[in-house]
C-alpha cells in the first residue's frame, strides 16, 4: 500500500503517532477519511512502541473511513460474492467470459475484488497478474486463487499506481471497478501506460444511465448507494471518463446488468486501446 505524504489536508491522528510509521488506511476508503485533530494520549504512544502491528488498528479506527472500512467495508467484501451471486447466473459471468476472450499475452485484472473473473480468462495466457488495494478483497482474492490452483500473480495495489514499467501488459481489464477508484483519470491514464503501444483495454462496467429520469435518481441516491457499496459511484460517467482518458473505445455494448437494481442496470462492455479510433456502437 501506498502512504501518502502528510499535508495539511490528509494528516490523520495517526500520523502524528511519534516514531511510528503511520500505515494508510485502504486507498479505497480515502472518499470517506476524515481528519480528526485530537492528539494521541502519551498511553497509546507506548502501547503502539510494545505491539507494532497496533499502529495499523488505530490508523484504521482514528477515522471515519477507518472504521467505515473496519466494519461495513470488511462485511462488504464478505458479502459481495452472495450480493452478485443472482446477477452472475442470470449472465453477468457469461458476459465477463465473453469480453474477457479477447485478452491475451500478459494480462492484469485491476481491482480484481474478490476474484470475480479468476477462470474466466482464456487459456494460454503468458502471465495473470491480480491487482487489488483492499486489504478484505485481497484476502478473499488470495484464497480464491489457492483454491482454483490458478499460477495469477497477486499484487497488493490500487489502480492509480501499479507497480509495472510501461508497457509491461498486452491486456489490461476493468470489471465493475472504474465506478468505485477514487481517480478513474488516473486509473485510465496509469492502464494505458502499463499498457503495450498495441495493448487493449477490456471493460465492463455499470454506468451513468442515459435515461435522464434514472440519472437523476442515480444522483439523488449517490452516497446512500456510495455508503452501502463500499464508495462505488452508481452515477459515474464512466464511457465519458474512458473517452477522456488517452485511450480510444473500439467496441461498446449496451445493455443491463442482469437481477441488478435500477441504480446500477446500465451496463457497458467493450474494448478500447491506447491511440485506436472511433467506436463502433452496437
Ligand atoms: C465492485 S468491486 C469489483 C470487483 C471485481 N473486479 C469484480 O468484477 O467483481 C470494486 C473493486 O474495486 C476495488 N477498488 C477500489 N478502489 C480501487 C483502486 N483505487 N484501485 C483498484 N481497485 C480499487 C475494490 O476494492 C473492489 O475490489
């Protein structure tokens, strides 16, 4: 996990633990942190020097997003494999299979949850790699792959900073996640330069509805939605966010998420590349 430097703005009471590293909170939940000024009583310090690992628990704890994320975002990634299990029979998994037929070479699935799509990818692939900032997710993620005996890598890593030289993928993909990333410019941005010149983005995603009446619904209900589905945004434009991103759409389908409410039926999938043209609508 990545720790960001401490600036005004995101100095939490656990930074100012003395000689100890404050350790983030999940990147994930850093739309709903909180900064609390409180100093920590010098009994705490000492406690955190005796049991290292303590600082870890008081970063999570010592915001709101931390103990968003201790409890309902910890449930939530238990959860989430039953949450979608009605709307992965009715067709949701064969649409991932589908879309995902056409990566190939080496491959990362970022934000990869709780493993959603581990064998769904085609056979034959040079290399699988998993990347995924939640610490709940990875620990699902990291059992799944253990049981499925799948060879994926499993990289600890938020979509904005993956760990990869340029142009180090043939395939990226992005099931469901650029509506949660706290920054879909630079998830988008930092897909496309893990990606090869000649790479391919694939995709499937909820997004924005273009009916308006929906839309505003989606708006009215953006942090109710957001609070329950551990920060997903049911409104986010996410066809306009890839459109604006330095890669071009090749394919678009439209279509609903099967067995889904309203909020997050509309459903896109597709492929877009770094530089390619115009898409092709269907
Ligand atoms: C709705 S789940 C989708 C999981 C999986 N891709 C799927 O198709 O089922 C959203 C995922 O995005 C992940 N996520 C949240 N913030 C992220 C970020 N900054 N970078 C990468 N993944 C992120 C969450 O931890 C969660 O696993």
């Amino acid at each position: 996990m990545e720790t960001k430097a401490p600036t005004s703005k995101n100095v939490r009471r656990t930074v100012q633990i003395s000689n100890v590293t404050a350790r983030p909170t999940a990147v994930t939940m850093s739309w709903i942190a909180i900064p609390i000024s409180a100093p920590i009583p010098p009994c705490l310090s000492s406690l955190v020097a005796k049991f290292p690992r303590i600082d870890c628990l008081l970063a999570r704890l010592t915001t709101v997003g931390g103990v968003y994320e201790a409890t309902w975002g910890r449930a939530f990634s238990t959860l989430y494999d039953r949450l979608l299990a009605a709307t992965e029979d009715a067709g949701l998994r064969e649409l991932r299979r589908r879309t995902l037929a056409q990566a190939s070479g080496q491959t990362i699935d970022i934000g990869a949850g709780t493993g959603a799509n581990v064998g769904l990818f085609p056979e034959g692939l040079e290399r699988l790699v998993l990347a995924e900032p939640d610490p709940h997710m990875t620990k699902r993620l990291r059992r799944k792959l253990a049981e499925s005996g799948s060879s994926a890598e499993l990289v600890q890593a938020p979509a904005e900073r993956l760990p990869f030289e340029d142009s180090s993928f043939d395939t990226a993909v992005f099931t469901l996640v650029l509506c949660t990333v706290p920054d879909p410019a630079a998830a988008l941005a930092e897909a496309a330069r893990v990606l090869d010149p000649g790479g391919k983005l694939l995709f499937v995603e909820h997004v924005r509805a273009h009916d308006r009446g929906l839309a505003q619904w989606q708006d009215r209900l953006e942090l109710p939605w957001k609070l329950f589905a551990d920060g997903c945004r049911c409104n986010r434009d996410t066809v306009a966010n890839i459109e604006a991103s330095p890669l071009s759409i090749e394919e678009i389908e439209h279509g609903e998420m099967p067995k889904a409410p309203p909020l997050v039926r509309p459903l896109v999938w597709g492929g877009a590349s770094v530089g390619a043209g115009g898409p092709q609508e269907s």
